[in-house]
C-alpha cells in the first residue's frame, strides 16, 4: 500500500506547537497511521462527522487519559471529496 501525503494547515501547527511533548508523540503516532493507511484507517482510530458537506472524517487519539481531535478531509485532485 503506497503511503498519502499528509498536508496541514497554519491553525493545526498553532494547535500543534501549544501541546505537550507527550501530546504530540501521541498525535502524530495517528497521522503516520493515515498516512500510511489513508481512506482505510477506521475505528476507533478514525470516524465519520456525519454532518459535514465534505465526507470530513476525525482522527480520534487519547493522549495521557484526555481526548484530542484532529478533524480532516480526504481529496482527489486538491479537491474535497463530496
């Protein structure tokens, strides 16, 4: 399986450089998880916002017994998928 290029935004890295040593380790243990496993990682890794207008999906982790969320959306083309 061939890995996905995983690209964020200014307000993920403000988000990102304000955690903890700890946090970020237990955060980007997951985003390697989607980049490697793309549209297939699933829960509870991953779920679905049943809302959104873009299939925009959530990145659950745990981090020291807390809950972080990462939401995302995965594109064809630069484009969110509808």
């Amino acid at each position: 399986m061939r890995m996905i290029e995983v690209v964020y935004t200014n307000e993920f890295e403000a988000w990102w450089d304000d955690l903890t040593e700890d946090q970020q380790e237990d955060v980007g243990a997951i985003v390697d998880a989607l980049a490697e496993r793309g549209t297939g990682l699933r829960f509870p890794l991953s779920s679905r916002i049943r809302s959104s207008r873009f299939a925009m999906r959530e990145l659950r982790i745990k981090s020291g017994g807390h809950p972080l969320r990462v939401f995302y959306v995965s594109t064809r083309n630069g484009k969110p998928r509808s």
